[in-house]
C-alpha cells in the first residue's frame, strides 16, 4: 500500500462533500496472491484532518493473532 497526500479533485470532492483542493490522505493498494499474482486494486480517500490511521502489516505467510 502507498500512502500519499491529495488535493480533492471535482469528483472526488463531491463525493466526500468538501471543497475542490481539500486535502486529503490516499491509500493506493494492490492485494496479491502468495503466488505474486494481483487480485485487487483500490484506491480510497480519506479527508486528512478527520482521520487517525494505524498500520499493521503482515507479509504472504505470517501467522497471528
């Protein structure tokens, strides 16, 4: 996953209902199988200052709780 900043474009600032240029934090990702081969793409928008974000990432094999 790739987290980067983004300006709210027309679309997307209708949609999430904030004016155009509003800053916002995209997460651009690509899920694959353990064989490497992509199975989903996404790309979400959230606005910057109304979220708070924790990671945990696990590679292809790792078992937990």
């Amino acid at each position: 996953a790739r987290l980067t900043p983004w300006n709210a474009d027309g679309e997307v600032a209708r949609r999430l209902d904030v004016p155009r240029g509003t800053l916002l934090l995209t997460i651009d990702q690509v899920d694959r199988t353990s064989d490497g081969i992509p199975v989903l793409v996404s790309r979400e928008h959230y606005v910057a200052d109304a979220f708070t974000f924790t990671l945990l990432r696990r590679g292809p094999g790792e078992e937990g709780s």
